[in-house]
C-alpha cells in the first residue's frame, strides 16, 4: 500500500511539472542581476583603481509553442555605475553612468532532471538604445554619449518549479556576441568608437536570479 502511495505522488509531481511547460501554457517572468567588479593597474608613477556596479532588470512574457519550448520577448533595463580614481585626476573623470534599455526575443528550452527540476538553454537576440553621463569636478554631469547595441547570446540555467504555477530560476554564464556603435548625433562625445566583441563569460556579473508565472490554457 505505502508503494502504490509513494508511487501515485510521484506520478503526480511528475504530471504536474510537465503540465507547466506543455504547449500552449503562457510564462510571465521577472528577473534582477547585480555585481560589483573592482579593478587597477599602475602605468608608471599613475596608480589607477576602478570599481564597476551593474544593475540589470528583465521583464518578460513567453508561451509554450511546443511541450518544452518556450518563445517570448524580454525587455532589458539596465543600470551601471563607473567609479575611477587616479592619481593624475584631472584627465579621469570620477564616476560614469550608463543606462541601457533593450528588448530581446528568446527560447527557451526545458530538459527534466529531476522532478519539478528543469536544466533550460536560452537563446536570444537583442537590440538596446544605451547612454552615458560622466560626473566629474571638472564639469557637470551631462549626457555624454549615446549608442545602440546589437547582440546574441546563449545561456545555461536551471528552473525549480515551486507550485503548479510559479517557478524559481536561476542562471550563470554566457556566450555572446555584441556590436556597439554611437548615434551620429552625439555631441560632446566619450565613446565615439565602434565594438564588436565576442565573450565566454562566468564571472558573477553574468548571473540572475527570478521568478516565473505560468497560466494554463
């Protein structure tokens, strides 16, 4: 008898996680990512040390187009503090502040491990409008530049589904491509360069933290 109990509640658990990403279920889900990276090197008598603090914000809405397969749209807001100081002050401005905003279409696919737990791989394509103010004692804090971003990215992540309806989920790394490029109106410009970067990325900065609600159809 305790078998056949055991042996129903995990039927249970079972049915009820793949009834979460079956086709047809709608995901609304939210996100944060914060770090702190701090770094200096010395160029002869000049001792620079920089400290960097990103912020990220991911709202985003998605729908099972197949059991397993989620495809949706996140929108990316974002925040990072710049702080440097050097030795030779004047030709360092004290502290940046970029803003970014983007929206980026995704998959997202989920692989059972255990039940309620799910490894998931995301891919997802991004465009984002970004800006810089730079405050210094030398000048006022004033838009510096502006520029838009153009990416792609693949992620790992795992998903442990708390109830029927919410899930908790977490993800660490990244491989991505990115190209930067400024607006031709900028005026008084600090990034008035073109990037394009290709990363394999695990520090902490790559790391976020969120929440999911599924709505059955």
């Amino acid at each position: 008898m305790k078998k056949h109990l055991i042996a129903a509640l995990l039927t249970l658990l079972g049915t009820g996680a793949f009834a979460q990403t079956q086709q047809g279920t709608v995901v609304l889900s939210g996100s944060l990512s914060i770090a702190r990276q701090g770094y200096g090197h010395d160029i002869g008598p000049e001792q620079t040390k920089s400290t960097k603090v990103p912020v990220g914000i991911y709202p985003a809405a998605g729908y099972f187009v197949k059991d397993n397969l989620e495809a949706g749209t996140e929108l990316f807001l974002g925040y990072t503090s710049h702080s440097t100081y050097s030795s030779d002050a004047s030709t360092f401005p004290d502290k940046y502040h970029t803003y970014d905003i983007g929206l980026a279409p995704y998959i997202r696919k989920y692989w059972p491990v255990a039940n309620q737990l799910y490894l998931t791989g995301k891919a997802s394509a991004s465009a984002s409008y970004n800006f810089l103010k730079v405050a210094s004692p030398d000048f006022e804090s004033q838009v510096m530049s502006t520029g838009h971003t153009l990416g792609l990215s693949l992620s790992p992540g795992l998903t442990l589904f708390a109830t029927e309806h919410i899930s908790l989920h977490g993800s660490l790394g990244i491989i991505s491509y990115q190209r930067y490029a400024p607006n031709p109106e900028n005026g008084n410009i600090v990034r008035e360069y073109r990037s394009s970067n290709f990363s394999f990325s695990l520090l902490p900065s790559t790391f976020s933290l969120g929440m999911s609600y599924y709505i059955h159809q």
